[in-house]
C-alpha cells in the first residue's frame, strides 16, 4: 500500500481585479458543494460579482455550466489547491500563491486562462510520485498559458521526443517547420501568418500536416519548408 501526491507550488503577479475574481471563484465552488436545487443554485449565482457573471456568464438551468466547464467531474466541481493572496499596500499587483499536495492542474490552468488575463502570459511545473520507491509512479510536468490558450507538457512526453532524436533523422521536424524566402537585400526572411515574410523570431511554426496544406504564397524566390533544429539542452 503506497499513497501518491500530484504536487504544485507557485505564485503569480496579477491585478487586484483578477485576485478577487479568484475569492469569487473560490465562492462559487462553496455554492455547488451545497448540493442545491436548480433554483436555489440560480438564485445562488447572482449573488456572486459582475465581473465573476461577465467572465462564467448564465448557462443552463442552474447558471453555472460556463463555470463547471473548468472540471473534468462536475459532480465532483473543487479547485484541489490552496490559494493565497498577499495584497502589499503601494504596489500594482498582488502577489497569490498555489498550493497543494492533490493538485487540481487541469481545473487551476483553466481558471487562471479564464480569469486572470492581467497574469498571461505565465506557466507553472507540478510533480507526482509516491511515498515508496514504485516504478512508474514519479513524473510531473508544466503548463503554459498564453492570451491563445493552455500548452500541456509532460516529463513522459519530453523523454519520448529525446528518444525519437537519438535516431539518425528523427529530428528533422520534430519541432515544426518554417517557410522561407531568400531576399537578395534582406538574405532570408520567414513567412509569419499575420504580417507575411520577415525575421525568424516572428515566424509562424507549422505541423508537418499543416505545412503539407499550407498554399504557400508568391514570391520573388520559390518559397522553401524548413525543419527546425532541436532545442539546445538546459
């Protein structure tokens, strides 16, 4: 018999807006568990902010479904994390912290992509493992959050991609492709979706599959797929 932990622990700079967004978060977690009837959890949820009803606005009978699409169970709606907010007087942000040893990584990222844009972009790591020595039972990996969306990654999924690197050629497109152009004033300049050719810190990066749908535009010199380099290790 062995217990296992899924453990989190990070702070985050964001405004005093985004924080009490949280507190009414936290609230409306404290609502559902009261197992309230449809009505009485309506009736509940304009209690709750304005600005907590903007971002999770009414949805279904009990006004709470925006807001249940955080959790993966939503019989079983909790966060899994402790938060702290540490509001110095003087300062623009506030600082508020993320804890637990049973971490909600799903339901907490949602939250924050939801409700605290002021924070964005941001990320945090977790871990998991067991009180015995188990093979198979430690792992963790991080989350990166973006004005675009939730980024997953794990430590299986990182050892996977540098296995696949010890075969010869397994690293060309790995880790995407970009379009380029040679300009005979600029030397080469990379395709980006929303402004077109320019440098490589801008290039949009394409799947295999996308770059193989991609209609690649005109240009003075036939534009030519790249497969990015592997990663420098850290």
């Amino acid at each position: 018999m062995s217990n296992s932990y899924l453990k989190a622990a990070f702070a985050l700079l964001m405004s005093r807006e985004d924080a009490a967004l949280l507190r009414e978060a936290e609230k409306a977690v404290d609502l559902l568990d009261t197992n309230g009837t449809d009505d009485e959890l309506a009736a509940a949820y304009d209690t709750l902010d304005e600005r907590f009803r903007a971002v999770f606005p009414p949805k279904g009978d009990n006004r709470f479904e925006s807001f249940l699409e955080l959790f993966e169970d939503w019989n079983f709606p909790y966060l899994d994390a402790r938060i702290a907010i540490e509001d110095a007087e003087g300062e623009d942000n506030v600082r508020v912290t993320f804890t637990g040893d049973q971490f909600g990584v799903d339901q907490v990222a949602k939250l924050i992509f939801r409700a605290c844009k002021a924070a964005l972009p941001c990320g945090f790591a977790w871990s998991y493992g067991s009180d015995r020595l188990k093979v198979g039972d430690f792992g963790g990996g991080c989350v990166v959050i973006t004005d675009e969306g939730i980024q997953w990654h794990t430590t299986q999924g990182i050892l996977e991609r540098a296995f696949k690197r010890l075969d010869v050629g397994a690293h060309e497109g790995l880790d995407g492709f970009v379009l380029a152009t040679r300009d005979s004033t600029h030397g080469l300049s990379f395709w980006n979706n929303d402004n077109g050719f320019g440098s490589l810190a801008t290039a949009t990066v394409f799947t295999e599959a996308e770059a193989a749908d991609f209609d690649k535009p005109i240009a003075n010199d036939e534009p030519e797929w790249l497969a990015l380099p592997a990663p420098t290790a850290v």
